[in-house]
C-alpha cells in the first residue's frame, strides 16, 4: 500500500532523477545530437537542398557558423523555419559550439550545380558570353575577394564563408537581403551592392570557380 509518507519520500527522489538525467544530457551534448534538429530542412549531410532554398553548412567555418546561430537566436537575423529550433533544445553558447565545430568538420560533398542556367536578360546585357564572364570576374575580385578570398573559399580564421560550392539561388536571396537590411553585418551595404545583370554574372563567376576546384 501506498502511504502518504511514502509519496513524500517517492517525490523528492523523482525530483532528483530529473535533476540527474538533466545534467546527464548536459553533458552528453554531442554534434549528431544538436544536428538532428537541422537536417530536416539542410540534409543528412548538411548539403542543404530544394535548389538552394536551404543552404549548403558542412565544410563552413565554424565561426561563421556559430555567429549565424546567434544571430537568428537574438532575432537579430530573422528566418522563420530556425525559430522553433530554439523553442525545443537548449540552444546556449556550448550547443552552438557543439554544433558548429561538427559541421565544420564535416566534409562537404559537390553540389549538383552545372549546366548551370544563366538568365537569359542577363546575358542579353553584354555583348558577348566572354564579356559576361569578364565582367563577373571583375565585380567579384573588386567587390568580394577581399573577404571571401580571390579563391572564393573564404577564411576559416576570419569566420568568412565560402561561396563557392553554395547554392546560386541562396546567395541571390542573401545580396537582397543585405540590400533590404533584413540581414547585417560590417559589410552588408558592398554585399548588397550587386544588382541586375552584373549580380547574375558574379553568380555565374561563382558557379565556374567552384567547378575549377573540384
């Protein structure tokens, strides 16, 4: 029988049970165990998809990462998929950590990004498909090699990220929301700077340097 003394005893030990599998899971916080909320939506090896909807994160600097995971924590980068990630685990500076160092460690795979198509407005612009690459070559190294690298692969010290191997579609999206100021850092106004044809031919100058370090 079931006493109420008994029940006063059962519940202080059942309060300390909880407080023990939660330190438990405070220290078992692992990389695979943070993932798992994101591959849902950027794959099971971390190579995004839906043509770019969702980005490529394996191989990207860790810092790069943890400043983006913060960001959209603080609100500060608004998307609204990654909200309920914060509302279901325990998303502090350590899972951050965690989770960031694991998909920079994680070797990226090739993105399936040739043929790739060019706007056909875009190209109409200049006057030769060579005068097309030429001048996406030159708004890249002017305007975003300082950063991202003359390479494209950006800089694990400077937490700057990689454009090559990344989705068009994606990096499109980010310019415009660095022009809308919806996304912002330092140098958010000569990121969003790129419009029109030579913003689609920086893109394509992107997608070919990718390509040439396969």
């Amino acid at each position: 029988m079931v006493t109420r003394s008994n029940r006063l005893v059962a519940l202080p030990l059942l309060a300390l049970l909880c407080l023990a599998s939660g330190s438990l899971a405070d220290q078992q916080v692992t990389g695979p165990g943070v993932f798992k909320y994101c591959r849902g939506c950027h794959g099971e090896r971390a190579m995004g998809g839906d043509g770019g909807k969702y980005p490529r994160l394996a191989g990207l600097p860790a810092g790069y990462i943890e400043r983006q995971l913060k960001a959209f924590k603080d609100r500060v980068r608004i998307n609204k998929p990654m909200i309920p990630i914060f509302q279901n685990y325990r998303f502090d500076d350590e899972v951050i950590a965690v989770v960031a160092r694991y998909l920079a460690d994680m070797p990226p795979d090739s993105l399936s990004l040739w043929p790739y198509e060019v706007p056909q407005d875009a190209l109409a612009a200049y006057p030769s498909r060579q005068a097309f690459a030429e001048a996406g070559a030159r708004a890249y190294r002017d305007g975003c090699a300082r950063c991202h690298g003359e390479d494209g692969l950006g800089s694990a010290a400077e937490a700057t990220p990689p454009l090559v191997n990344q989705y068009p579609r994606y990096l499109d999206k980010q310019i415009d929301d660095f022009a809308a100021g919806t996304r912002r850092h330092e140098e958010a106004s000569q990121c969003g700077s790129l419009e029109g044809p030579e913003r689609q031919a920086v893109l394509d100058y992107l997608v070919e340097l990718g390509r040439d370090a396969r």
